[in-house]
C-alpha cells in the first residue's frame, strides 16, 4: 500500500530477542535487509530478563510479568536451542 503511493518502508519494528524468535522473524529480517530497510527489535533484552533485573523465580507484577511468561517457561527455538 504504501510503496503504490511511492513511499518507502524505512523500518520495520519486531519483537526480536536472543530469546524470543518468533516463527518467521528471521524471515522478516532476511527480507528487510535484502530490500534496505531498517529491523528494530522491541524487548532485545527480554524485557530485563536478559539484563538481570528479573529471573524465573521473580517475575515483575502486572501485565509486564505476564508477557514475560513466555521467556521463561521453557521450549526450544525454531533453531532447536532449549531455554
């Protein structure tokens, strides 16, 4: 829609950490840089978990430990890594 009106897609904005790769955000990397644009991942530090401030055992109250729950509740990555 937006290239039909001769605008250029700069950026593209994915939830994309070390431990959070959704199905198909490679994809969407490896497409936007073959066409230039810019990827930037919201929550690249897991929402803290990456940077320490939180852990398994202690998850912040509210909406922000909710959404966390999917860091930490363990599975495999489409790239077959455990966490």
């Amino acid at each position: 829609a937006l290239s039909a009106r001769g605008v250029p897609l700069a950026s593209n904005q994915i939830n994309f950490s070390l431990l959070y790769r959704k199905q198909g955000a490679q994809a969407t990397v490896d497409y936007c840089r073959d066409r230039g644009i810019a990827v930037l991942g919201y929550f690249p530090l897991a929402n803290g978990l990456l940077a320490g401030a939180y852990g398994p055992g202690r998850l912040p109250k509210g909406l922000k430990g909710a959404t966390m729950k999917k860091y930490v509740v363990g599975g495999v990555t489409d790239r077959g890594v455990s966490y």
